[in-house]
C-alpha cells in the first residue's frame, strides 16, 4: 500500500477539491489520484489527539484558598463536546412499553443529541393546532437527561398541511409565522434548528410551499427565513441543510450574508448511504470544501443500512422523497459491514477540525426511513454491532478517565477530550469532595478546584 508522510496526506486532502463561488470543482474524482480509506483511517488517531483533545491543569485549593499538595484527583468524564446524536422520532411511540423503556434508555446512555421532529404536515395537520405537548414532553427527557435538541424541520417544501391555502402570500405569512412561533416557544430547551431544509432543489414535489419557495428563488427564500429565526432566537444555533454536496450548495450559502457575515451558525450536510458508503477522500473533500465557509459543520442525516436493497416499487416512486425504494430485513452479514462502515464514517468525521456534530438516521429499525434496516436497534430494541462498535468508540476510545497527584503547587497537568467532566479530590487526610468542571476546545484549561 502507498503510504504518505503525514504533512503530504494533510496536503493532499485539504487540496483534493479546489472549490470556489461560481466554479466547479478544479478535478473531478477520477482525475484525481485516490487515497485508500485504510490511508486516511491511519492519520486519523494522530488528528483525533490534536482536534478534540487539550492540554491544561487542574489546582486543587482549600476553602481558604491555599494550594492543597498531594491531593489525588480522579477524573471521569461526563459528557462530550462533540454532538453524537440521532434523530429521536420513536419516542413515545412504540406499542410495547418495554420497547420503549430499552429504545429511551439506549439512547441516553449512548448520545447527548437528539433530533426531534416539526415536519409541518404532520406537526400540525390542524390549523392553530400545532403537536406542541408531544414535543414538550420529548424535549423534557432529553434536557432531564443531558441530552442536546435540535428542531428539524421548519421549513421544507417536501409536502404542505392539509388546509395550507393557496394565496402565496398567506403561506409567507403563516411559515414565518410557525418559524417565529417554534423558536420562541421551545427556547432553552431546543435551541438548535435546521431552519430551512434541501433549498438547492424547489419545487420538486409539486406542493404549493414548493412553487411559492421556487417563486422567489433559493436566496431570498432561505434568507427571509433566516432573518425571521433571528429575531426570534438570537442565541439559537441556526442551520441550512441539505442533501447536495457540490457546488449549487455551496453557492447559495455563501451568499446568504449580512453586513458580510454568514446569517446562519453551522452547515447542515446529509449523508444517507443507503445503497453505497461514501469513501473518505469523499468525506474529507466535503469537510475540507464547507469548511472554507469558517462555520462547524454538522452531519445532520447519516445513514448506512444492514438489510439489503430489494429494487423500486413503481407505484411508490412519484414525488416521494424514499424513491419508492425498497428494502429487506437486517441479516447478520451487512450488520457486521454497516459496523465497520460507520466506525470509519465516525472515525473520519472526528478527526477532521470543522466537524462539531454527527446525527444518525434512525436510531433502530421500527420506523425507519424507508423502511430500511437503517438503525443501530434491531425492531426488537436489541443493539446491532453498529451500537457496540460506536459505544466502544464514543464512550471508550475517545472518553477521558484519569488519575493524577498533585504537586508542591497543588497543581497537576493534564491532557481530556473536551466535555463535561466530574472530579473526586482525596485528601491526604482521607477526605474526599466531588466537584465539576467544562473542558472546552475554546477555552483557558486552567481548572481551579475549590473544596
């Protein structure tokens, strides 16, 4: 196998898509020379240790503020930084109780996001009646159990409620109204939004809100909206999302700007790899390409199957955004290949610096899109080798656990993954406090422990 020093391969990559307003891509996949996913997954734990790890130091003092020498600090994390999430659209929705009790309970132990669904069709299939309480009690078990929300979508042309009117104007009128109205009812519990989802392709499914959004063009349509969640939220984190990586994207995002600054906070990609997973020069090119926008990006919808696909259904495929596709049970063989498919899709993601969060697409296999074998749950809540092989990752490999003695300056360096972490400080004397603190990528480590 080629091998490339790290400074090459570093090169290579961030040079892989030449990418700029207006232009395509300076060389098409196959003109250029490929780099084996076994290449890059070999940089990847060196990048891992720069990217979401730091250095820094915890002092321990006494309540008089003396530096205390000798203190034994035990550090465990609590949490990561890093958003691993997954759409939670089953909650509260599964049949069986004790379904429900492991799918709730697998989920937390396991993910500190979750995104929830304001799909308007469904959300709120009466006027004035929008599905509220349900998305309260969801939003309440995820913040009671430290689990981030993301709202998902506000704004997207796939399909209209029942009674939305004809009059373009009207529409205008109640999807800023709904955009305001969600933001602010929902705010410090879910303060995370993809406000405007897949606006590179209006139009496509023939809804009203689907030639209104083509009536004013790309821009101006997510724009408008954008301003309306502004002013309705404006610590919220906003996102655009969509399922296109190429130029027209890109294009569209670099000119939603005021006063020459972005108006949204990060970059929504979609990755579902039903039929075929990405290579990572692909995932690095994509990250490298989005990242020259200086915003995080968040792979808000990433999907590999473990169930085979079983061809088209004809009948389904007209304007339905599944494709009609269909497809078969999950079988022992494509589990242990979508595993180890998404521990790469995982690892690649992780290691690159402009990355901040990562959502799977579904969490198990009841429900999901497509009715595709997409989740890291069987239909029976047990956990695939999906589930393993990232728990190993998430809650192993990369999570902090670590013991250090303090020296003559109360003082002990130390090197974490950046989250949320508790500490138990034994004395000398035998004493033992708890406290905790944040471990921030940007931030001063600089931990004073006062017990």
């Amino acid at each position: 196998m080629k091998s490339y020093p790290r400074r090459v391969f570093l090169r290579r990559t961030a040079g892989a898509a030449v990418f700029a307003y207006g232009c395509v891509m300076a060389a098409e996949p196959e003109q250029r020379e490929k780099i084996p996913d076994a290449e890059i997954m070999s940089q990847c734990p060196e990048k891992i240790r720069q990217n979401r790890m730091g250095d820094g130091a915890i002092t321990v003092r006494g309540a008089n503020g003396a530096k205390l020498p000798g203190a034994r600090v035990r550090i465990e994390q609590m949490r990561h930084e890093f958003l691993f999430g997954c759409n939670i659209f089953m909650f509260g929705r599964l049949r069986d109780a004790a379904s429900q009790e492991q799918y709730n309970e697998r989920f937390a132990q396991l993910l500190n996001y979750a995104t929830l669904p304001f799909y308007w069709p469904q959300y709120e299939q009466e006027r004035g009646q929008p599905a509220h309480e349900r998305t309260e009690k969801t939003a309440e078990w995820c913040v009671a159990h430290g689990i981030k929300c993301k709202g998902h979508p506000l704004v997207w042309d796939f399909a209209d409620p029942r009674w939305l009117p004809q009059d373009f104007e009207e529409i205008r009128r109640l999807s800023h109204e709904r955009v305001s109205d969600c933001i602010r009812r929902f705010a410090g519990r879910i303060d995370i939004w993809d406000v405007v989802n897949e606006p590179t392709h209006l139009g496509r499914f023939g809804t009203r809100l689907g030639e209104w959004a083509k009536s004013l063009g790309p821009v101006p349509y997510v724009r408008q909206h954008l301003e309306t969640a502004r002013a309705a939220g404006p610590r919220a984190t906003l996102l655009v999302n969509d399922y296109r990586t190429d130029p027209p994207y890109y294009q569209i995002l670099d000119q939603l700007r005021a006063g020459g600054k972005l108006m949204f906070d990060a970059i929504g990609i979609q990755s579902h790899m039903h039929r075929e997973v990405w290579p990572l020069e692909r995932v690095w090119r994509v990250c490298d390409t989005y990242a020259r926008l200086g915003l995080p990006i968040h792979f808000t919808e990433t999907t590999i199957v473990s169930g085979p696909f079983l061809g088209i259904d004809p009948n389904r495929r007209t304007n339905r955004a599944d494709g009609g596709e269909m497809w078969g049970e999950t079988t022992a063989e494509l589990e242990a290949k979508q595993a180890e498919q998404a521990e790469k899709f995982y690892t690649a993601l992780f290691a690159h610096p402009a990355v901040e969060a990562i959502t799977w697409w579904d969490f198990s296999d009841a429900g999901a899109w497509k009715r595709a074998a997409a989740g890291w749950l069987r239909k029976d809540m047990s956990p695939k080798p999906a589930y393993d092989r990232l728990k190993e990752l998430i809650k192993g490999r990369w999570w902090s656990k670590q013991e250090v003695k303090t020296d003559g300056n109360g003082q002990a360096d130390i090197r974490l993954f950046y989250g949320d972490y508790q500490a138990v400080v034994s004395l000398p004397n035998g004493a033992e406090f708890k406290k905790t603190f944040e471990w921030k990528r940007r931030s001063n480590r600089r931990i004073e422990l006062v017990i």
